[in-house]
C-alpha cells in the first residue's frame, strides 16, 4: 500500500491518523493493512448483497449525496449531504 493510498484512507475517516501512522512504518505492516482493507471491503460488498436480498430499500451516501435504493438497484436522491468539517471546539461543556 503507497503513502497516497494510506493518506486517501486517513481523509476518507476509514484509519485513525495515529493507526495509520503507525502502521505505514514498514512494508510488512503496510500489507496488513492492505488485507484488513480488502477482507472489510469484502464485508461490506456481502452486506450490500444481503440488504438487497431482504427486499428493503437501505440509503447510502455517494459524492456528497444521500440516495434510496430500492431491492431493484435503483436509486432515488433523497438530499445532499453536509459537508463534514474537522473544526473541533477546544472546550466541551457537558450537560
């Protein structure tokens, strides 16, 4: 797995920056990382199956876009998502 691929699934919320980080320090650990990435993106292409076997339209969210999608494989935009920010308070006041 490149430096670019690992920093793609930093951005995109699938690693930890420190798990990430920690795990690009070598090439062995790098292709465990890259078999826990393709053994989840099987998980999930399963799922995806599974939810469409149930005959239930599920949502997902593609390019900013959240979209029903029906037992058919046809998608019905609902609303665009918000952007997500990383712009953290540094204070938190709890109820």
């Amino acid at each position: 797995m490149s430096k670019n691929e690992l920093d793609q699934l930093i951005k995109e919320g699938l690693l930890g920056p420190v798990f990430g980080s920690r795990l690009s320090s070598s090439c062995e650990e790098r292709d465990i990382l890259g078999a826990i990435i393709r053994a989840s993106s099987v998980a999930t292409k399963k799922a995806n199956l599974a939810a469409l076997k149930t005959k239930q339209p599920f949502f997902i969210a593609e390019n900013g876009k959240l979209y029903e999608v029906q037992a058919s494989s046809e998608k019905k935009f609902i609303k665009d998502l918000e952007t997500p920010t990383n712009d953290f308070p540094n204070n938190f006041i709890l109820p």
